[in-house]
C-alpha cells in the first residue's frame, strides 16, 4: 500500500510538467509571435514612430548678412532674439496670461495685450499661437521667470539697423520673416538671405539631447555699401534741419563721387527707423530720391545750355536780348523774374534768365534737345541698386511743340528724379560720362569680395563742353543766383532751379515750389557731386539759392572737411598725401605715413623735432625740402636721424609719434579757452 | 497503534568517510575554462556597456558644449551691435554737442595736412576675418 502510494507521485509530476512546458511553450510561441510581428510586419511604421520620438529636426535659420559702409561700419546686423509662443489648450486664463506677458515685456500696451488674449483665445484647440516674436533676450528672460503654463520659446534671427534712421530709405527694412521689403533689403535679398540648415538631434526619454548632425546654415552675403556713414549722417542733419528751418514738407539730398558713380549719401526728408517701420508714416518711408519726380526748374538749363555748346548753336559770350522780360507762345507768356536786358548767354545761366535758355533752345530744335536730355540720363531708370525707381517724365521730342520746348528748355514738363540729376551733374564734373549711379561697391562671400565696376552708360557731352559748364556754373555761385552755395576756401560750380509744382493739374492756385541745388566742388577736380531738393518750403522765400543753396554749402564744408581735401582758394599747400592701399588697411598697429613733398632746402643739420606736433614738424621738414615719414599718432617722441645730424636729401627722416598725457595745470588742446576748456575737461572726467 | 501499522526504521549506518571523490583534471580544466570564456564575455559586455555610456556622457557633455558656444556667439553678437550703436554718429554728435558743448571748428580752425586717398580693392580679393 505505502510502496504504492509512494509510487502514484511520479505521473503527477509528469502531467504538471507537461502542462507546464505546454503553458511555456504556449508563452515563448506567444512572445515570439508578437515579436515578430512587431519587428517584421510592424518594423517601418514603429522604426518611423521610434525615430520621430528619439530624433528631432530643426531647422536653422541662416543669418541675413551684414550691410556695411565703405569703410565697414556695419549698417544692418542680424541677432537671435526669442519668440514667444503659446500651446493655447494648456493656457487656463488667456487674460491673466496676457497681462502677466505683457507686464515683463515692458513695452506693451492695453492693446497689445488684448491682441495677445485674443490669438490665444481663439486658438483654443491648437497647438500653437505667437505671442509676441522677435523679442531682445532681456525681454524674454523676464517673461521666462514667471514660469507661465502653456508658454514657450523659440529662437529667430532678427534684422537690426544699429544707426536707427541713418540711411534708412536707402537700406530699406525686413519683414517678421526676414524677407527684404524695401531699399537695398529687398533689391539683394537673395544675396544677403542666405540658406537655412538643419539640425538632426537625437534625444533620450527626458527629451535631451545626446547627438546631433548638422548641415549648417549657409549665411548671406555681405554687402559693401558705396556710403560713408559719417557723410550719411551730414547729408541727413543738414537736409533735416534745413527742411525744418524753412518750413518744407520734404527733402532730399544726394552726395556722389562724380568719377566712380559711387553714391557716398543718400539722405531724405523726413525719415524713418527701420527697427521699427510699421510704426512710421507711408510719407516718411518714401525713398523721395529715386521714386519723387520733380520738375527741376532752372537746374535743367544745364542740360539746355551743354546742348547748346555741343551742337556749336551759342558759345558762352553769344549775345542774347531778353529785354522784354518774358516770351508769349499763344496764349501762354513766360516770364523772367527781372528784366536782363541783353546780355551774355553766360550771364543768361548765372541770373537764370528763362528768356534766354528758350531763345537758345528753339535755336537748337526739340530733337536736338530731346537727344542731349537722353544723353544724360533722363527718362530712365539710373542705377540697378534701387527696386521701384521712377524712370522719370521725358516727352518725345518729335511731339513737342515751341511752348513745350520752352518749358523742357527751362525744366518744366520733364519729371526726374534727384538721383538722375545726381548722375546729370556728375557727368559735367566728370568731363562729360554719364557714370551709373551706385549704391553697391561690393558684395563679400565666403570672405571672397567681388567688386563692383564702375560703368559708364553714354558720354553725354565733350570734356570742353564740360569745362565750360563747369565755367558758367563757377559764375553762377560767384555772382550768380547760387551765392549762398560758396564754400569759403573751395571753388564751387552749381545751379539753382525753383519750379512751381503742378498740384491737381495746374501751376495755379497754391504757393508750392520745389526748390534745388545741383553743384559739385571743388569745381576743378571734383570730389563730391551734390544734388539738394526741398519740396514745397513755405517759411522762406521759395527759391533754391535761398533754401536750397545753404544746404548745399553746409553739406559740401562738413564733407570736405571730413575727407580732407585741401583749399582750392588760398589755403596752405597739402603736406602729405597718403595712398591708402589694401595692405595699409589690413595691417594692425601704427600705419606709417607716406614721403612729405619736397619744399626748398634750408639748414645743413637736421632740427630737433621732439615735442612737436606732426603737423609743426611736417612744416618745418617741408620747409627744409626733406623726406618725412611719420608712425603713430600724437607728438613726436623720437627722431630718425638724431637731432643735428648733417643732412643727406637721399635719407628720409622717420618720426615717432607718441600720445602725450597732458600735465597737470597745462591748458587743454582738446578745448581750448574759448570753448570753456578746463571746465569741459573737469565734465569729461565725471562718470 | 497496532502492531500491524507499527513499522520500524532502522537506519543503516553507512561508513562512506574513506570514499574520496576522484578528482576530475579534466573537467577542471573545462570548468576553467568556462570561468574564462564567461568571465571575458562579461568583460567584454561592462566594456562594450562602459563604452556605451561614455558615448553618451560626451553626447551629452558636446551637446552642453555646443550649446554654451552658440550662446557665448549669440553674446558676442548682440555685444558687436551694441558697439555699433554706441558708434553710432548721430549719438556721438549728441554727446559731444550736448553734454561737453563741442562744436565743429571752422574752415580757419581747421588745417589739412594729410589726405587720405583711398585705393579701391582690387575687384576680387579675399577678405581678411573681421
């Protein structure tokens, strides 16, 4: 009984098992078929899903690039700033959050925080609003510490004009989606976009990041401006105050290099921050130097009289007798603003006589006057830099009967912008090319600076016909209507033009004038080509030599000055003239100085130089006819060769120049008594 | 108890303390052998393991880097602008006109003694870094 009983555990435990390994094999078959179906029928869809959770791409964005001055002063720069967003389904009270939001920006108002509850208000069932974009890192830091739910960051770049309104028409402004809209932003967008990368991240289950690969942004090209930024910022504060001082509605002003076509300022009246250019009027943004036709009025007679002098109709002594004081075609009477009398068709341009550039210009005929408006430029657009140019009013010269010629011929019924009048007047400086006005010196890629050439469109007149407009024009500031213009120490040719402005149709009715100045100096070898137009001034008397001419003056001083060229009148000879080559400007350190013109000789030693200012020093060595060169800034701290040594005329004497720190109780030379000098240094020194 | 189910145990006294096992060398060895092998797949796997999370630990650490580095780039940046707006020309002018009561000097104040003429760059050059 008990061997039996002992015995019936053996097949129990072999059904267990079996019933076991049934249960286990049917486990293992259960697994293994998931598995499979899971890594071979399921494989794409979860290996798609498993990469969509692990890995995350993101775009970067390509930084717009620089626009610089022609001395690289940067223009327009780009930054990261942060947007805000919101994931509306987790924001709880739409208005608490705007008002806490709009509490850390610190730059919102009652409306713009309603604006901000509303966009998230009514995307309610997204999964993303903006809240605010483009913000400085400030603002969104603030807006980051008060650890709002359902509120976010990301990064964008944005497009920021350092300067503010310095040169905005010219640089235009970007969209939210940085995308060039106006000026120089918008004509070479696609070169300074540049081409956004992406980044491949792979993250673990706390969604950090671990590993990435990238395909880096390609940024834009840097675009080399033909401005300079301080004669930018004269050419502004003069047209601005000048606009202002006489009560106009606008201005415009142009500084251009006469030989190169580079445009060196572009300045309107009244302007705009780009930074913020939603917020300026439509008047303001408008870029009035290449989209404002104007009549030019007298101005345009230099188009009138260089014809005149190609075609060999007058010569500047021709007599001319406008003393009837005006000219009837019909009905119509044109008068002059005093009765000249006979006179020179050179006194006809110095006093402006409309009497005398008809009587030239129907001796001429409107093909040839036709011709020659073309030559220089008129009637189309001028420079390829500047999207949306007005090309300008030019009638065909076939139609055009005596009345209208007469008016062509004293610079009405021919619309052009200040720009072409810019190019116009350059080429009478230049000799007679009409150069391509340009605002792009050069476009840098990938460190590579490709150049852009200077192009000459059409020789508009012969260089004798230039000298002698150059002449005439001298006289016009001489003694002429463009007095004001004189800049003491320089010669200066110019024109003035007033023309009454066609307002609704007619010239009647109103008193609005456009008034200008067009000149270049110094008139002999010119450096800068000025063109200044105000519209409509109402405060002064309506005519460009009295509002248009000052400007013009105060322009072309401060310029001058800046640039450094010397008097053409009765100035002391230039010292020293520097080429400032490519390797000068990419060395650090002091640059030296070039070889002082020889003077007459004098002593047989060489003098002690220490202590002297550069420029005393450079007189004295000039005075002696002796080569100088000069390294560093400041007073001369050493001499090569020694004081006293005999001179040789083959060595050139190199000084050192060195920064002197003025003693204690010595006067100030950066402000000199009369500027109240010792009490402006005591201001300077105050934190 | 009956004496029928009464069952008696007696416990054979089983002398085995001379019996010693032979010792098997060859199972040793194989034994061994097996330690080795088992030993240097589980070295194998805590260095493959090791070299895992020392991947991921510089992922981490180059990520952190990377990041830190674009943020120091950001930092230079928006200090570059700042520069460029404290340069600005107009600030300057205001400055100088305002606060220390500078003022332009005047064509006989003024001396030109050097010029600068600029040389344009050739057409294509190359850029040096700015």
């Amino acid at each position: 009984m008990a061997e039996s009983s002992a015995r019936d555990w053996r097949p129990t435990l072999q059904r267990r098992t079996a019933v076991a390994l049934s249960v286990l094999f049917v486990w293992v078959v259960g697994i293994e078929v998931r598995l499979v179906y899971l890594q071979v029928v399921r494989y794409s869809d979860l290996a798609a899903r498993a990469e969509r959770q692990q890995s995350r791409t993101i775009e970067a964005p390509a930084k717009r690039g620089d626009i610089i001055d022609r001395q690289g002063r940067v223009l327009a720069y780009s930054v990261d700033a942060e947007t805000i967003y919101a994931v509306p389904g987790e924001v709880e009270n739409p208005d608490r959050t705007a008002a806490a939001v709009c509490g850390a920006l610190e730059d919102c108002d009652a409306k713009d925080r309603e604006a901000i509850a509303k966009s998230i208000t009514a995307r309610k069932g997204k999964y993303f609003a903006y809240v605010r974009r483009q913000v400085w890192p400030d603002q969104a830091k603030r807006v980051a510490a008060l650890q709002l739910d359902g509120i976010g960051f990301m990064k964008e770049s944005r497009r920021t004009y350092p300067n503010r309104d310095l040169a905005s028409h010219l640089l235009g402004y970007v969209g939210i989606d940085n995308v060039g809209l106006s000026g120089l932003e918008a004509t070479y967008d696609s070169f300074i976009r540049g081409r956004a990368g992406t980044v491949l991240v792979q993250t673990d289950a706390h969604r950090r990041a671990f590993s990435r690969v990238e395909r880096p942004p390609t940024s834009g090209a840097a675009i080399e401006l033909t401005i300079d930024e301080y004669l930018q910022h004269v050419a502004e504060r003069e047209l601005r105050e000048g606009v202002q001082y006489s009560g106009a509605s606008g201005g415009s002003a142009v500084i251009m290099d006469p030989y190169t076509g580079e445009i060196l300022a572009l300045a309107n009246a009244p302007d705009f921050n780009p930074n913020a250019y939603r917020d300026a009027r439509e008047d303001a943004r408008r870029n009035r130097a290449i989209q404002d036709l104007y009549e030019p009025g007298s101005t345009f007679k230099i188009v009138t009289a260089g014809a005149a002098f190609e075609e060999n109709v007058v010569s500047p002594n021709t007599i001319i007798d406008a003393s009837t004081g005006n000219i009837r075609f019909g009905a119509r009477v044109i008068y002059d603003d005093h009765n000249y009398g006979v006179l020179t068709f050179e006194d006809a341009i110095v006093k402006s006589s409309n009497v005398g550039a008809i009587k030239v210009a129907l001796r001429l005929g409107p093909e040839k006057i036709g011709d020659y408006v073309k030559r220089f430029g008129f009637g189309r657009p001028s420079s390829p830099d500047f999207r949306g140019e007005n090309p300008g009013i030019v009638w065909d010269a076939t139609k055009l009967t005596d009345s209208a010629l007469a008016s062509v011929a004293m610079g009405y019924q021919v619309g052009v912008t200040p720009l072409q009048m810019a190019a116009a007047v350059s080429a009478v400086a230049n000799g007679g090319e009409l150069v391509q006005p340009r605002a792009v010196r050069a476009v840098i890629r990938d460190r590579k600076r490709v150049a852009v050439p200077r192009k000459v469109l059409d020789r508009a007149i012969t260089p004798r016909t230039a000298a002698t407009l150059t002449e005439i024009m001298e006289a016009v500031v001489e003694r002429g209507t463009g007095t004001r213009a004189q800049v003491p120490g320089y010669t200066v040719a110019g024109k003035t033009g007033t023309a009454k402005k066609l307002v609704n149709g007619s010239y009647r009715g109103h008193s609005d004038y456009n008034v200008s100045f067009v000149g270049f100096v110094p008139s002999r070898k010119p450096v800068f080509a000025i063109v200044v137009v105000v519209d409509s001034p109402h405060r002064v008397s309506p005519y460009g030599g009295v509002v248009a001419a000052p400007i013009f003056q105060r322009i072309a001083s401060a310029a001058l000055r800046q640039q450094g060229v010397p008097q053409t009148i009765g100035g002391s000879p230039l010292v020293v003239e520097r080429r400032n080559d490519v390797d000068a400007q990419q060395t650090s350190g002091p640059v030296s100085s070039p070889v002082v013109t020889m003077g007459s000789a004098g002593s047989s030693v060489f003098p002690d130089l220490t202590g002297m200012s550069a420029r005393d020093a450079l007189r004295v060595m000039a005075k002696m006819g002796l080569a100088v060169r000069l390294l560093g800034a400041g007073v001369v701290s050493e001499q090569t060769p020694a004081a006293g040594t005999p001179i040789d005329a083959a060595v050139t004497a190199v000084l050192k120049l060195e920064r002197r720190t003025p003693e204690a109780g010595a006067p100030s030379a950066r402000f000199p008594a009369r500027w109240g000098g010792e009490a402006d240094e005591e201001r300077l020194a105050r934190p | 108890m009956t004496a029928e189910t009464f069952e008696y145990a007696i416990k054979k006294d089983v002398r085995n303390n001379p019996i010693v096992r032979e010792v098997d060398r060859e199972r040793h060895r194989d034994m061994w052998r097996s330690a080795l092998v088992g030993g240097f797949l589980v070295v194998v796997l805590l260095f493959s393991a090791w070299q895992h999370f020392e991947l991921l630990r510089h992922g981490y650490r180059l990520e952190q880097m990377q990041r830190e580095r674009a943020a120091e780039e950001e930092i230079n940046r928006h200090l570059r602008l700042e520069i460029e707006t404290l340069r600005s020309p107009s600030r300057i002018e205001r400055l100088a006109t305002g606060r220390l009561r500078m003022v332009a000097p005047q064509p006989d104040e003024a001396e030109v003694i050097e010029r600068v003429i600029p040389v344009p760059a050739p057409p294509r050059s190359v850029v040096a870094r700015r």
